[in-house]
C-alpha cells in the first residue's frame, strides 16, 4: 500500500501542498501559475547563492522550501 505524502513548500510567498517527493520546475511552475519563460529558485539559507532551477531539472522537494521566480530581463540587472 503506497503511502500519502503531504509535503508544504512556498512558492513566491504561497503556500502549496504537493502528494510526490520529486517535480520538474516547469511542474512546480504550473503549480504556481508562473510562465514558463520565468526563471525558478531554491532559496538557500545562510551564505551561498539561490538555486536555480531550469524546467526540467527534477527538484527533491522537502517539507518547509521556499521557491521564487523572476521574469528573465531581470536577472542580473542592478537596480538603480
């Protein structure tokens, strides 16, 4: 008998609850309804840059990941 997974992650400061370990980002875009041009990134916490993650690259969620994207003009832009 399969086991129920209930695992919480934020996606740009909403709340999801998924039922698999494993989603691709354009999965985890499609949750969010984020366009799939947009880029996708695992926060991570302490020293270090975020994570990005490309659309298909498979993310092992954990309960509790806080995930943001940004519109693909942005990145790497210095805001004046």
């Amino acid at each position: 008998m399969e086991t129920k997974v209930d695992i919480h992650i934020m996606i740009d400061h909403r709340e999801y609850s998924v039922h698999q370990t494993e989603m691709t980002g354009a999965q985890l875009k499609a949750l969010a309804g984020i366009p799939e041009t947009n880029l996708l990134f695992l926060e991570v916490h302490g020293p270090g840059e975020d994570e990005p993650i490309a659309n298909d690259t498979v993310v092992h969620l954990r309960d509790g990941e806080h995930f943001y994207d940004m519109p693909p003009g942005n990145f790497g832009t210095e805001q004046r």
